[in-house]
C-alpha cells in the first residue's frame, strides 16, 4: 500500500477535529492511528504507526494541524 502522508495529515486533521467536537476532548495518537487503520487509509504496522508520529510532528511543527487536537 502506497501512502502519501502529506494527505494522510489532512485527512488526520479532519478526523481529530471531529473527535473533538464529538468529545470535548483529543484524540490519541493510538486511538487516530486505529481510525485511519480503520477506514484503510493506512496500514495496521509499526511502520504505519511510526511514520504517523512523525508526519504529525512535522506537521505541527509546521502550523499544518493544530497541537490541541492530539
């Protein structure tokens, strides 16, 4: 499975603000990584969950996703 993570951040961002809104609270990096597993946008590996981690960073890093919501 080819995984673009540029799309797989904006389809996380999407996602995390939803639980929020639903919750009240954040998602975890665990619980978002079973949510995109769950709807085949990535892979269920230690990789997947790696690269997840790191394309989060970065892009919180970056402004791309809001650091309240993970």
């Amino acid at each position: 499975m080819k995984v673009s993570w540029s799309k797989v951040v904006e389809i996380a961002r999407k996602e995390a603000e939803e639980f929020y809104s639903r919750n009240g609270f954040a998602v975890t990096l665990r619980g978002l990584f079973y949510i995109l597993v769950s709807k085949n946008i990535i892979p269920n590996t230690r990789q997947a969950y790696k690269s997840l981690s790191e394309s989060l960073s970065k892009a919180r890093y970056r402004g791309e996703f809001p650091w309240h919501l993970i």
